[in-house]
C-alpha cells in the first residue's frame, strides 16, 4: 500500500501492466500455444507410445455409459473419491502368482495379452472401488508385460490415491515410471502434481501442473486452476520464509524520497539550552534526513535515541523518525508503537497521526486511518497534510470525489504543495471529468514550472489516452528538470520506457530508459518490475527470472514479496518446462513474441 504515500500513479501503472500480462506469465505462453496448438499438440500426441490401452477413468466413464444405458446406477470412481471401507478377496486373486520361469517360458504376444488382461481385471476392481486389489492387479499387469506400459504404472498410482490413506510416495513413484516412459502422459502428471501438493513440494508440484498446462493446450480449466493455487501456496509459503529470516532493509532512494515528499517540510525543534549528546545526535539526523542521506539519517535517529533526548518536543520528534524508518522496513507494529510514543509525548503533532494512518492502511484497516484523520483534524484543523493524505486513502478506495475534496481542501490551506495539485488533477481524471482534470494540470504545471512532478503525471494521464507523443514529451521535460538534481528521481525515465513500448513498441528503448534509472538508483523497484515484463515480452524467461527475483529482494512488505514471488516461480517454472521438454521450445518462443 505504498501507494497511499505518494502520487500513486506510475505504481498503480506498472501494476496494471504487470496484471494485464498476469496472463503472459501465470499460464507462460499461453496463446502461443493454442495458436500453434495444431503443430505443438498433435506433434506430441503422435509420438507418443502406440497401444497405452485405456486408462481406468475413461474406462469408468465408457461404464458409466453403459450402466447407463443398461439401466443399473453405479457410482463412477474419480482419483478424488474416499477409498471403499470394506473390500472382498477376488477370486483371481486366489490363484498363485506367475513365476519368473513360467512368464519367461510365455511368448512375448501371450505375455502382452495376460498383461491386458489383468490390467482389465484392475480396471474393474478399480471401478468397484476395490482399489487394493486392483493395485495388486496392475502390479502382475507390469511383471509379465514384455515391455513396460506407461498406462499400468498410472493407473497403479490412481488406487493409491484413493487408499485410506493416501500413498502419495507411490503414486509419485509410479508416475514417476510412467513419465520416463511418455513424458507427455498428461493425466500422470496430474496426479504427481496432486501428490506432491498433498506433501506441500510446492515446485514439484507447480512444475507437474505447468506442463500439464501447456501439454494439455491450456484447455483445461482445473489445470490452470491448480498451476495458480500451488503458486499462491508456494508464494505465500516461501515469503513467510523470508520475511523470517531477511534483515530489516530499507526500500529503494526513489521510495523513500517520495514517502518524505509526501509530507511538507517542517522547521527543525529548537535545540534546548544546553543540549545533550542525545539532542546534537538527533539534530545530526535531521540534517542528514534534510540532505537525502537516508541510511545515514536511520543509524543516528537510532543512535539519538539511544543516547537519550532531553526533551519532549524532541524525543517526539525522534520517535516519529524512527517509526517511519521501521515502516520504511516493513516493521509495522513497530512503527506504530513509536508514533503512538510520538503522540502521547506531544498530541498535537499531527504528522504522527496521520502516520498512524498509514500503517492502519497497511493493515487493511481504512476505518480506523479516517479514525485518526479525525482526531487529526481535532487537534490541528488547518494541517493541510491531513487533507491531503485523506485525499489519498480515498483515492486508493476509488473515492475520487470525496478524494478529490479533500485534496481541494488541503489547497487551499497551502497552495505551495505541488502533490494535492496533482493528485486533485488525477483524481478528476479517475472520476471521468477530463476537462477539469486538464485545467488542473496546466495550472499546476504554469505554478511549478521548475518542478518535475506536474510534468511526469500530466505524461502519465497523457499516455493512459494513448497520447504518445506528448506523453514523452512530457516525461522528457521532467527527466531534464530532475537531471538538476542530486540524486534525481527517475520515475519519469521509467515512464518514458513504458511510453517507447507501448507507443512503438521499441523494446530496446524502453530497456534502455530502465537501465539508465537502475544505474542512478539501483533499486528503483519501477525500474526493475519493468525490465522483468519487458524481458518476458521477448520471451527472455531466464532473464525475466533474474529480475523477478530482484523484484522480490526489493519487496517491502508481504502482499509485495508474494506477488513478485507469484511470477519469479511461474516464469521459472516455464524455464524448466522448456528444459524439459525442448522439443516446445521452438514453438513456445515464436508465439510469445508475438502476444
Ligand atoms: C482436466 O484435468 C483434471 C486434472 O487436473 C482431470 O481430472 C480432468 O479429466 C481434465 N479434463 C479434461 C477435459 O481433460
Ligand atoms: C474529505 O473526506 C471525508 C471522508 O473521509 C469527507 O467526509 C469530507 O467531506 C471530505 N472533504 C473535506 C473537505 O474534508
């Protein structure tokens, strides 16, 4: 929810782009595929090996017609039944097995046709639900065949799911048979990949499902279904791993200057008389604070305190710091604690509160943010950062009149903030009134001619109407007026990346735009999400993984890290597919060019 901390455009952009290409990513190259499809599939299907037999769920379901037709009802068997609780010794079982000699003394051609024949005599335990027999069944079907049969081994693995409990080692073993024998058997990977999910191998399991995907032309809704659930579990899963275990870091320059910026600057507390070497300490940390220094600013705000500060105004001043250091780092509670610390020293420094907010926020908790707007309000009315970050709240929740009021609001008590221009511009865009929104923009870009920000969000509203040219006019201004500063911003050069690529579809530019900005803040987490997209447009998967994974080292907070965790594991997952099966190699590439 950075979002809510500063003019939420170029991230919300970037979202889209990534969600819009969610597609590209979770289901690989999709369309490619399906537009292949004819070569890609058939291709496949028809090397696999002749004469499987049938597989014992189709069996049951040509039963089922059958029972049907006949008029008798008989409860169709699927891998996700419960096991029969009760189960007869068939007769055949009552027989001694074959042994060595007497199946070596067999003809291949009687072997094969005893091998059917028990496979047949499974498939019918099978469908009675008899599953341990039918396993037994498929066992003899394997040790006379001459020759192995993918289909025994899978059909073997289907009892074992439906044992009581479930033997998910052996249905993975003998998927794992059938597979090295046709490794498009696409209904033998399903299985493996429910087994190995059952025992939480998430990347086993995502893997299994992703080439039972795109071997299956994507047809297969429950596939995809279940490519996107074991992504989220293993996702979720291995964040919560990380965030264990990963230091506390702050997030990139580019983040934390726009989280400052969204605040006014205020006048340093005055030093007490005779100060402390905890109050020279804080007083160091705001300078460094003043100068952009943030790491440097972090260690002496935190060096300050420990030193002890003498004074209330001060100590308020320093926890307030502090708190927004640890919400920089992902530490919400703590944060939260030192800006209620902050409060509780000096109610009326409404800056704290409206902090409080946006850890409410980050909690997902909006009733309680408008609660500390509120009391805000109470304490100082006239504090236009308290309008403005309202404003901001109800942006994100698509309250854009409201937001926009309160961005009008904040204005008007101080008209020299150029963001609660800016986001009263994108607000009345958002809520469909394009005339007011591009007044707004032209005043606000004659009333800061020397600022960058109108210029870079004006491009941004300019290329969502697909007003290219101007849009990068615009992004270039904004890049040349940053170009002032040191360290600029480069949020506009992601922009004009963006704007490149979807203008004139000119990759190499748009990569280009994005190197330049990760060369000047090299982890700008805009720069990075647009590489990783842009690397996927050209089907460059193992590239795409590589920034993916840094997107996911970048990830502030937990919804972050999973999501870049979603699409690091899907496209890497694609890389092994591709490994694996490198006869689609060719196939897959060419399309997803072309999406
Ligand atoms: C789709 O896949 C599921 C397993 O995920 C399988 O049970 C089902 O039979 C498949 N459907 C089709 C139409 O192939
Ligand atoms: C700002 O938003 C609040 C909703 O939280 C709304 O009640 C109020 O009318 C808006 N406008 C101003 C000027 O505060």
């Amino acid at each position: 929810m950075a979002s809510s901390e500063h003019p939420a455009t170029l991230i919300e952009r970037v979202q889209h782009f990534v969600s819009d290409h969610k597609r590209a990513v979770l289901i690989g190259t999709a369309a490619a595929v399906v537009a292949v499809g004819g070569v890609a599939y058939y291709a496949s299907t028809s090397s696999r090996p002749k004469g499987r037999g049938t597989d014992v769920e189709k069996a049951a379901k040509k039963d089922k017609k059958k029972s049907s037709k006949s008029g008798k009802k008989k409860k169709s068997v699927k891998d996700v039944d419960g096991p029969i609780l009760e189960e007869r010794e068939p007769k055949e079982l009552e027989e001694q097995p074959l042994t060595d000699e007497q199946i070596a003394d067999m003809s291949d051609e009687e072997r094969t046709k005893l091998a059917a024949s028990f496979k047949e005599k499974g498939n019918t335990a099978y469908k009675e639900r008899r599953f341990a027999q039918a396993a037994v069944l498929y066992t003899r079907a394997i040790s006379v065949s001459p020759k192995p049969e993918p289909v025994f081994y899978s059909n073997r693995a289907a009892c074992y799911v439906n044992m009581t409990p479930p033997q998910h080692e052996l249905v993975i073993s003998d998927c794992d048979e059938a597979l090295k024998l046709d490794s498009n058997y696409v209904k033998a990977l399903n299985r493996r990949g429910n087994a190995l999910e059952s025992l939480e191998r998430y990347e086993e399991a995502l893997r299994d499902f992703t080439a039972a995907t795109i071997l299956d032309k994507f047809a297969n809704q429950s596939t995809a279904q279940s490519v996107e659930r074991v992504l989220q579990k293993l996702a979720t899963k291995k964040a919560a791993e990380i965030l264990a275990h990963r230091e506390p870091r702050l997030p990139s320059y580019t983040f934390i200057s726009a989280y400052f910026a969204a605040f006014r600057p205020r006048a340093h507390p005055a030093l007490p008389e005779n100060p402390t070497t905890g109050d020279e300490t804080l007083h160091l940390a705001l300078q460094a604070l003043d100068a952009a220094d943030y790491p440097h600013a972090l260690s002496l705000i935190n060096e300050a305190i420990e030193q002890g500060i003498s004074w209330d105004i001060g100590k308020s001043e320093a926890l307030n710091l502090r708190g927004t250091f640890k919400f920089l780092t992902g530490d919400v509670d703590g944060a939260k604690a030192d800006f209620q610390e902050s409060i509780d020293l000096q109610p009326s420094f409404t800056q704290s509160l409206v902090k409080i907010a946006s850890v409410h926020m980050e909690q997902g908790d909006p009733k309680k943010a408008f609660e500390c707007f509120e009391e805000a309000i109470k304490q100082n009315p006239n504090d236009p950062d308290i309008y403005y970050h309202r404003g901001q709240v109800l942006f994100i929740m698509n309250e854009f009149t409201q937001a926009a009021e309160n961005y009008t609001k904040s204005t008007e008590l101080d008209d020299q903030f150029v963001f609660s221009h800016i986001q009263l511009a994108v607000a009345q865009y958002k809520s469909g009134n394009l005339q007011n929104s591009m007044a707004t923009f032209r005043r606000t870009l004659k009333a800061f001619p020397q600022r960058s920000e109108p210029q870079n969000y004006y491009g941004e509203l300019l290329l969502d109407q697909q007003r290219f040219e101007e849009a990068v006019e615009k992004f270039e201004r904004a890049v040349e007026l940053e170009k002032q500063k040191t360290p600029p911003n480069v949020l506009p050069l992601v922009n004009k990346g963006l704007a490149l690529y979807q203008w004139k579809q000119d990759i190499g530019a748009a990569e280009r735009c994005c190197n330049e900005a990760l060369r000047i803040d090299p982890e700008c987490e805009a720069a990075v999400a647009t590489l990783a997209q842009l690397s996927l447009q050209q089907s460059k998967i193992d590239r795409a993984v590589e920034m993916f994974e840094r997107q996911a080292e970048l990830a502030r907070s937990e919804p972050e890290l999973v999501n870049a965790l979603t699409y690091q594991y899907a496209s890497a997952s694609q890389v092994e597919f591709l490994k694996n099966y490198p006869e689609m190699a060719a196939q897959l590439n060419a399309l997803a060019r072309g999406m």
